[in-house]
C-alpha cells in the first residue's frame, strides 16, 4: 500500500463534524465517508467498500483546539501567552485566536506549527496501518 502523504494531510485538514475520510487500500485512494451520496454503489458496494477500507483521524482525534493550547504554550512571553490563552474560551475560539495571530504578526507561526501537527498525524496514521507513503 503506497498513499501520497499530502493526499492524506488535505484530508486531515477538511475532515469536520459532518464528514470523515477512508482510504481504500485496494484502489489506493481517500474518499468521503458520504461516498453512497456521491457515487452510484448499491448498499452491497458501500458495505463492501467501508469493509475493506480505513478509516482516517477523526475531527475529534485530530482535535485542532489542543493544537493552539499547544502552540500557545510554546511562547516564553507571559503577556503574549496570556492574550493569546484569553483568546480561546468560549464560543468563536477559532476566529478570535486566528485575528489575534494576525495583530501579533505571528500567523505564519501559527501555520507552520499546525501543519507540523497535521503531518506528523498523518505520519502516525500511516504507521498504524503500515502504509507506505511518498
């Protein structure tokens, strides 16, 4: 089994409440756990299929929110640290914690360090299930 390790990342990052991805070892390729709405399977197809199939990281297993603790952590500036923990409680933690990178102009840092977490998700995924990747 041989995946493209950016297929599985872009996965990674669209993966929601509302949508998982597979992968299908037999065809190589990742597909949205909503495929029967998409694709013209009878049920014994789609059973089938999710059989044989792998499931990747859920939203939940992923679990970006633990990614900005983390990363927040990481700063060694305690009035840095601070705004940028206030900024995670609550309702709109994503938004208000993605405007305060922008005012602090360490955005980029923010990307760089959730795509590391992406990828090394990604890595351990494939792993786990002894897939080979490029």
């Amino acid at each position: 089994m041989k995946i493209s390790l950016d297929q599985v990342i872009e996965a990674l990052e669209f993966t929601s409440d509302m949508s998982e991805y597979y992968y299908n070892p037999k065809t190589q390729e990742i597909f949205l756990s909503n495929i029967g709405d998409i694709e013209d399977l009878t049920q014994e197809e789609l059973d089938d299929l999710f059989e044989i199939s792998i499931r990747l990281p859920s939203k939940y297993e992923i679990n970006e929110y633990q990614m900005m603790v983390d990363f927040i952590y990481n700063f060694k500036d305690d009035r840095i640290r601070n705004k940028l923990l206030a900024s995670i409680n609550g309702r709109g933690a994503f938004r208000r914690f993605k405007n305060l990178c922008t005012n602090l102009d360490i955005i980029d840092d923010w990307y760089k360090y959730r795509d590391t977490c992406y990828k090394e998700i990604a890595l351990k995924w494939c792993k786990e299930h002894d897939i080979t990747f490029d």
